[in-house]
C-alpha cells in the first residue's frame, strides 16, 4: 500500500506554502496527498449553538480552509491525487496520528496564532517530536517548491550511532529524487585546554580532532551505495551552528532525532530544536531508534 505525503493545514500563508512545498514532494515521490486540517470546533460552538438553525461559522471556516487547500493543490499539480479532511481533533494530536500512515509529514514554520518568524509554532516543534514518520517543517522565509531553482543540494548531519543509516539513506533518496548533489556534514570540536598546552604544539590537537571527524564521517556514509555526488564536509564547531551555516545554500536540511524509550514525553534533542529555530531552508527530521 502507497503511504501518502500528509500535511498539516490551518489556512495561514505559512501552512499553504507547506502545501505547495508538500504537493511538489508528492509527486517526486509518485505518492498521493492527505491534506489535513484538524479542529476542535465541535467543543467550543457545537453546544453554544445548539438551537441555531444557521451551522456555526468555525465549521464552515474548517471546510473553507480544507476545500481551499485541496484546490489550491490541484491548481499546482492537476495529476497529483489528492484528498483533503476535516479532522475533529488536537492539531498535535491530529498530525501524529496521521504521522503513523504516512511516508513524510510536512507542516508550516508557524500558524494562524501569529508567531513571529524567528520562532516555531508548538504545534510544529510537538509534531516534530513525536512523530512516526519524517518530518518536514517548512521555514516561513524558504521558497514554497520543493525543487528550487537554485538547486543548492541536500545537507544532511552526520552524528554518531549506528541509527545514522536511517538518516543517511532518507538524504540520499531526496537528493536523488531532486538530482542534486548531497552534501554530509560531520561537526566537531576540539576542547580549548589542549589547543593552547604549548604554542608549539598548539595546532596538532585540532588536527587529531578534524581527522577522527573525517574517519567517522567516511565509516558512516559507508552504509550508503558509492555515489559520486555525495560530498564530505567536516567543520570546526557547535553541530547546530555548522548545520544552521550550510542551510544557507541548501534547499533541504536532513537531521536525526533519536527515540528513546525511557522517556515518557519525547524531545528534540538541543541541536534540532535550535535547528528548526535558525534554519533558512527547510528542514527535515527523521526519527531512529
């Protein structure tokens, strides 16, 4: 069975970009689209309005939003099969449900509570954290097409595991899929007090350091087929300060956030977290356990 691109609409421009964004990965991907649009109208109008004959104006608000959505899709892509629901739920809730029946998750930067750009919508940020599939948070200031013109490549962040194969292979198929170089990227650091022991001497730690990087980085793509457009790059620095530098000339950011058991409500992680804050291109989180 064909697993649907799913995406999160509440009608504000951000989550109709996230359409458009999700409509053109559909078709990359040869799948439908489920457009969502979940609302909790019932609990808040239905029994205030009981006696009125007239439908309460936040059901038909709901309907518009979706049936907007669902033409808007059509316009861009008349071939795409596409369907469109109302979902009488938690948006959060909502989302990760249809996360569990879904390839890819794509939702808005922020939504109709009116957000500031620098900062995520919770809903965005909660999805992304629970969520059973991939998940892509399409930043409000990034172009609404899936391939840009641009072309800047797939970046994706290399870190340690042997879950990063999860990460690896949904970059490269992107990158595949839009024909474009992929771009992985391995940060690290080297602690001051063993730069600065003697001047002499002061330049060898940071180039163990970038080296035991290269070394992981090469180990790590090796679960990957050879692939001549998969470029290495290691940088010195904070991982979310290097990956949020590199989303400048990316039309995608690949990240993996790690599922553990032994946490009853799931989190980000602090590199993703500021990552979905500071990117300017979307980005993608995949989850591995």
């Amino acid at each position: 069975m064909e697993l649907p691109v799913v995406v999160g609409v509440d009608g504000s421009e951000p989550s109709l970009r996230a359409t458009d964004w999700a409509a053109d990965e559909a078709v990359l991907r040869g799948l439908p689209l489920r457009v969502v649009y979940a609302s909790l109208w019932e609990r808040y109008e239905g029994p205030a309005l009981a006696g009125d004959p007239g439908r309460p104006a936040e059901e038909l608000l709901a309907e518009d939003i979706v049936d907007t959505a669902g033409r808007r899709v059509q316009r861009r892509q008349p071939d795409l099969k596409v369907t469109a629901d109302l979902v009488p739920e938690e948006a959060e809730h909502a989302l990760v449900r249809e996360s569990a029946g879904a390839t890819l998750l794509v939702v808005g930067s922020r939504g109709r509570s009116g957000i500031a750009e620098t900062l995520l919508g919770s809903v965005s940020m909660a999805v992304a954290a629970r969520a059973d599939c991939p998940v892509v948070v399409l930043r409000g200031s990034h172009d609404n097409q899936a391939v840009t013109a641009a072309r800047g490549g797939v970046v994706v962040g290399v870190g340690d595991g042997a879950e990063v194969r999860t990460v690896l292979t949904f970059a490269a198929e992107e990158a595949r899929l839009r024909g474009v170089p992929l771009h992985a990227v391995r940060a690290w650091t080297c602690p001051a007090h063993e730069a600065v022991d003697h001047p002499l001497i002061a330049g060898e730690p940071a180039r163990s350091y970038e080296q035991s990087a290269a070394d992981e980085l090469e180990a790590a793509l090796a679960v990957l087929a050879p692939e001549p457009t998969v470029h290495r790059h290691t940088a010195e620095g904070r991982a979310r300060r290097v990956l949020a530098g590199a989303s400048r000339e990316a039309d995608l950011l690949v990240v993996g956030v790690r599922r553990r058991s032994d946490h009853y409500v799931p989190r980000l992680g602090r590199t993703v977290h500021a990552l979905l804050h500071r990117c300017v291109c979307p980005v993608a989180v995949v989850p591995h356990r």
